[in-house]
C-alpha cells in the first residue's frame, strides 16, 4: 500500500528551501522529483519475525510532524586539516561539480516514503571531502535539534587512499518545541576510493519524544575501507539501517551497534553487507540491553555475490534483557551465491545470568549494583571495537548515567 502524500507538502515550499541554499537546477529537479514520487512509495521495510511485524511506520502521523519551512538547529562542525567539513551551500560553491556526481550515488533519493520525503525537505547538511592521501582523525559534527522535524543529509568522499575519522552527535536542543512528538530524520552517504578508509560514528541521543529514522550506506573502492559506529540511546522509536556495498577486491567493512533501551523505547535496527568482489571481510558486531517495556527488533544480513571469491563475512548480535515485560527479538540472515566463503552468524536473547548474580551478591554487593556492574561488562565486548576513544567514552558514559536513572 502507498502513503498518501502530505498535503501541506507543495512545490513552492520545496523551492524555498532550494533557494534559501542558492542550489542548482539539477538539484532542485532532485526535490522535487522526490516530492512527486511521494504518492507512489512504499514505507521502509520493517523487519518481521515468524508471526509478528514489530514496527508499524504507517501508524505514525507524518503530516502533523512536518512543517516544511520550520527547521531549526545548532550544527557544530569541527575539521581537520587538509579536509574540508562545510556547510551545504558552502559545500554547493565549493565542490558542486563532485556533489552532482556523488549525490545520491549511494543512497537512492527514492529508495522509499521516507528517504524521498528527506530528499525534498532536507535542510541540515554537511559534506566531508577528504583529499587524496589526507589522513585525518577528529573531524566531528553536533547536530541540536530545535524544531518539531529536522531532516539532516550528510555526505562523506574520501579519495584514493585518504583516511578520515568521523564522531556525529545527534541530540535536542534546549529551544525544541514543547510539542509532544518530533521527527528526525538523517541519511548518510559515505563513498571511499581506493585504498580509502572511512570511519564513521553516529551517537544518537534525542529526547524520547523523537521519532528517529536513519540511513547509512557506504560503498568501497579497492582495498577500501568503511566502517560504522553505531549509539542508539535516545528517542521513542528508532528505525535505523547500516549498510556497505565492498564494492573493490580486498575492500573491507565493520559494522558495531550498541543500543540501550527502557520505559517505552523502541527500536528496530538493520545492518546489512554486500560482498560484490573477491577477498571481501565484514564484520558486524551488536550488543543491547533492554529494560521496564522496551523493544527491540534486529536484522544482519550478510550476501555474498557470485564474483565474491575468499569472502570472509561474519555476524553476532546479544541481547540481554533487565525486565520480563521488555521484548527483543534478532534475525541474523546468511545469503551465499559463492561456494568460496567463510561465513557465521549468531543471536542470542537472554536476561541476567542468575549464577553470576548470586555469585556478585553473597560477596555482599547490593543487587542494583551487581547488576549494573553485568550491564556495563555485558558491552565490554562491543566498546572494546569502538577503535575512537572519545566515541566509546561518550557512550560508556551514556550507559552509566541510564543506569543511575
């Protein structure tokens, strides 16, 4: 079933925010080419499990969210040398020749209802263009949200065999609407050329008002590289997908998630790679924890092409569980169209081990404590990949304040 466009979404307002960033006609066919194709698009797919669909997108009022000349933020942006963190218009005076090409090679502006309804309305942007043979590791963006909808697009191009490190924080602002909902929506684009390696972290802690959907997807050259950092503790509902196509012989991706959720949160969260090409590694990694009702839904993919001769591919996902009403469930897939292929995947959902608790209270520790010191060991194993100190810094700091509320 397609969605019904908005319709107090029109032609005029899209070319407004157009103009208001002095873009190309190019781009602006792009909007609204987006905004025509809104009547005939599906919702994203939402992963499903035998017998249950966990997320229904449908359900949510998109048109009482969106004003689409109301976006208000903070976005702070901190470089690098010799890599250029800019702006969307300063981005569109500087490289608009390299954007045209890039824009949207990656992530279908019109993939679905709510990566077109981004592409239109998009006001928050930021492009990160990281020369040929720049190495570069503290490039970082905040974004605040401060309206009732932001829609943020942020594109990264690493030429041959550049390197850049990325840390986005995603969070609300102190001058958000006092509405009772907001929506954020984010798509990142990140493209590495040969021999490039591209590392990206998004820490995403929006108030739980937020309905939060995001797309990230990377494509890799030759003996490129990238790889996802993934935080999920904020909003009301999370619907995220992770994605790198290895596109190059010896190209290589990581994909590490960590999610903590209580009272009503929900998320549904995808990670997912193609291995298009020979001598090919991936390695996803997710671990989350689940308290009072919270919800949680994941999927893994791993698909391995028939040219992607010695592919190595592997997958594990853990969910442990603090409340018997708390929910989660986890389908890691395995997609193998080549003979030549080591490959695993793992799941596993369960709550707190009682011999461990046992152990830890007859020494005299109080329950609480015992079981949030079993909280922060249980994502040893995933900050322990987070290779940014400061990422895992943040987020181990995250974890222990959502364990003293």
């Amino acid at each position: 079933m397609s969605t019904q466009v908005h319709a107090n979404l029109t032609e005029e307002q899209v070319t407004e925010i157009s103009d208001q960033f002095d873009e190309p006609e190019w781009l602006l066919e792009t909007r609204l080419d987006a905004l025509d194709a809104l009547s005939e698009l599906e919702m994203p797919a939402v992963i499903q499990t035998p017998g249950r669909e966990w997320t229904n997108l449908d359900a949510l009022d998109y048109e009482s969210f969106v004003d689409p000349l109301e976006m208000a933020q903070e976005k702070d942006r901190v470089d690098a040398e010799g890599v250029d963190v800019l702006s969307w218009s300063e981005a569109l005076s500087e490289h608009g020749d390299l954007i045209e090409e890039r824009f949207g090679s990656v992530v279908d502006p019109q993939r679905n209802y709510l990566t077109a309804l981004s592409t239109a309305l998009f006001s928050a942007g930021t492009v990160v263009y990281v020369p040929e043979g720049v190495d570069a590791e503290d490039v970082k963006i905040r974004t605040r949200m401060n309206s009732r909808a932001l829609f943020n697009y942020t594109l990264v191009i690493a030429e041959e065999s550049a390197s850049v490190t990325i840390l986005e924080r995603q969070e609300t602002g102190d001058d958000a609407s006092e509405e009772d909902a907001r929506y954020y929506s984010g798509v990142v684009e990140a493209v590495a050329g040969e021999n490039a390696h591209v590392q990206y972290g998004a820490l995403q802690n929006l108030d739980e008002d937020t309905y939060n959907f995001q797309v990230k997807r990377g494509h890799t050259g030759q003996y490129g590289t990238v790889n996802w950092i993934e935080g999920n503790i904020g909003s009301r509902l999370t619907k995220t997908s992770v994605e790198t196509r290895l596109l190059g012989d010896s190209s290589e991706s990581k994909i590490v998630g960590a999610f903590f959720g209580h009272e009503d949160q929900h998320f549904d969260l995808g990670s997912r790679v193609w291995h298009e090409a020979e001598h090919t590694t991936a390695d996803l990694v997710t671990r989350g924890v689940l308290d009072d009702t919270a919800r949680s839904v994941y999927e893994g993919v791993q698909d391995v092409g028939r040219e992607a001769w010695d592919t190595n591919s592997y997958q594990r996902e853990n969910t442990l569980m603090l409340s018997d009403e708390s929910e989660a469930d986890a389908s890691p897939k395995l997609i193998i169209n080549n003979h030549d292929t080591e490959a695993s995947h793992s799941a596993t959902v369960g709550q707190v081990d009682a011999e461990e608790m046992f152990y830890m209270t007859s020494r005299s520790i109080p329950e609480q404590v015992a079981e949030n010191m079993l909280v922060e060991g249980f994502f040893e194993p995933v900050l322990s990949e987070v290779a940014v100190d400061e990422f895992r810094e943040d987020l181990d700091d995250l974890i222990a304040r959502r364990l003293r509320e």
